[in-house]
C-alpha cells in the first residue's frame, strides 16, 4: 500500500512513470497500472446513498395512492393477486389493473436493508486502518 501510495504521490509532483520505476525499484508497467487505477478512481462519479423507500414517481402507477397498504401487505407475506383482491374489495375500492399492482409490489420489493455484521475480538487483538485519501 506504501509504494501505491508513493507512485500516486510522484506522479501527482510530475514524474514520468519511468524515473517512479526507477526510484522505487519496480516494473515500469506497474507503475503505470497504479497511475491509470489512479485516474479512473478519481473520475468515477459519486454513488447516490441508499434511502429508506426506493425512489418511486407517483405519476408512474395507478396504485400509488395504495403503496403503503401493499407494503404492509408485503410485509405480512402476502402474495400480489391476494393483494390485489383484498384492494379491489369494498374496504379500498380500487380499480386499476392487477398488473400496475404487480408493478408496484415489484419495485417495492426490490429494495432491502443493508445487513449489519459486528465483529467481535479481544482488545488489542485488531485493528482498521483507513487508506483514504485525506484532505
């Protein structure tokens, strides 16, 4: 990680690739892989974070005035044509297509949350190291 970082710090200053292979002992290919790894590092855009609910256009589905309903149904295991049965009922009254229901459930399913894994070791045992690049 050392010379990874070394390279990218020469070749930030201005140095050719070949006097970087030269200085730190390595194979001038490898210097230039690690400058172009470098550079496509540095021109990937951001990633968006991941929100709670998927990112849904009410414009998009005749049954998005039901989403929180077929959510929780969702979540109670129930499957699509059982959902769409029980809004179709007279306690919800809807009247769009069992397809923009099967839609919707779709889209709403599709999203989980992230797992969160805890490790565990005695003191002193561990450590994590942080190969960001500051500020």
């Amino acid at each position: 990680m050392a010379d990874t970082q070394a390279i990218v710090v020469l070749h930030l200053k201005g140095w050719s690739a070949r006097r970087i292979a030269r200085e730190l002992g390595m194979d001038r290919e490898t210097v230039g892989r690690y400058i172009q790894l470098h550079q496509q590092a540095d021109s990937k855009p951001a990633s968006a974070p991941l929100g709670p609910d998927p990112v849904i256009n009410a414009a998009s589905s005749a049954a998005e005035p039901w989403r929180a309903v077929i959510l929780e149904k969702l979540q109670q295991g129930l499957g699509v044509r059982r959902i769409y049965q029980d809004l179709t009922g007279p306690q919800y009254g809807y009247s769009g297509s069992y397809y923009s229901v099967r839609r919707l459930a779709a889209r709403l399913s599709e999203h989980r949350e992230l797992p969160v894994r805890r490790m565990h070791s005695a003191p002193g045992m561990e450590a994590q190291v942080d190969f960001g690049r500051g500020a």
